[in-house]
C-alpha cells in the first residue's frame, strides 16, 4: 500500500474516530444536518489535499530523440 493511501486511511480512522467523540458528548444533536454534510465534505477535501502533499513527487523526464 503506498503512503499516499495509507496516509489517507489514517486520516480517515481520524475523522471517524473525532466524529463518534462529537456525538457521544452530544454535539452533533445541536448542529444542523446541512452543517455536518458541510463539515463531513470539507473534511474529505482536506484529507485529500494532505494525503496527495504528503505524498513523493515522481521525477519523469522526457527523452529528446
């Protein structure tokens, strides 16, 4: 598995994790569901955005004939 995914999986244990601590304390009954769709969204686009930074850009190069 490469650490792109890894990393992404691991930020995703992260979020699940946060999320079940938010709704155990009773957070998530005073926040309205279009908020959490928006936050479960953002979320997901951040997790994204570290995951592919994280990640060793691959040096191609190109061979003039």
């Amino acid at each position: 598995m490469s650490f792109i995914r890894l990393y992404l999986v691991g930020y995703v244990i992260l979020v699940v994790g946060f999320s079940l601590a938010l709704w155990q304390l009773g957070v998530l009954d005073r926040v309205a569901p279009i908020w959490l769709a928006i936050g479960v969204i953002v979320a997901v686009g951040l997790g994204i955005m570290l995951s592919v930074s994280s990640g060793k850009p691959a040096v191609t190069t190109k061979e003039s004939v």
